[in-house]
C-alpha cells in the first residue's frame, strides 16, 4: 500500500517529528519505506527518516507492506502530515 503524504511542519522532518514517527511505526508489524523522490528511507529508524532531509511543503510517500499496513498508513501518515 503507497500513499503519499504533504509536510506541514514548516521545518520538515527534523530529530522531533522524526522520533516520534519512528517510535510509532515500530508498534506495527508490517513492513515501511518511506520515499522522497528516489531516496528511501525506513520509518522505523529515526536517523533514516533524518537522513531523506525532508523539508516543509515536501511531499513523501509511505509505502507500508504486511499485515497492519492500513492501520500503520492511518497513524504514521497523521504523524507525517502533522510534522
């Protein structure tokens, strides 16, 4: 499942928003790559997340594959749009 999702933190995924979305993707069981243009990046791992430099107004795209991966799109997408 992919779906892409708008940055409104004007700051981006800086070390913050980051850790939060780490700690809640590693609740879910499925697999995760998050995508800025052809970087990727596993949402389960804050320094990855850090390291896709993404900047407000970007948009990313989650890809979540598994068995929880429409609940983890629903809370890990609400993170990511939330910054």
């Amino acid at each position: 499942m992919r779906q892409q999702y708008l940055i409104n933190n004007s700051l981006g995924l800086h070390v913050m928003p980051s850790k939060r979305i780490a700690l809640a993707a590693e609740a879910f069981d499925c697999d995760m790559q998050l995508w800025l243009g052809e970087k990727c990046g596993n949402p389960k791992k804050m320094i990855e997340i850090v390291k896709l430099g993404v900047k407000g107004g970007a948009t990313v795209t989650l890809e979540t594959k598994g068995v929880d991966e429409q609940e983890a799109q629903k809370v890990i997408g609400e993170l990511l749009s939330q910054g």
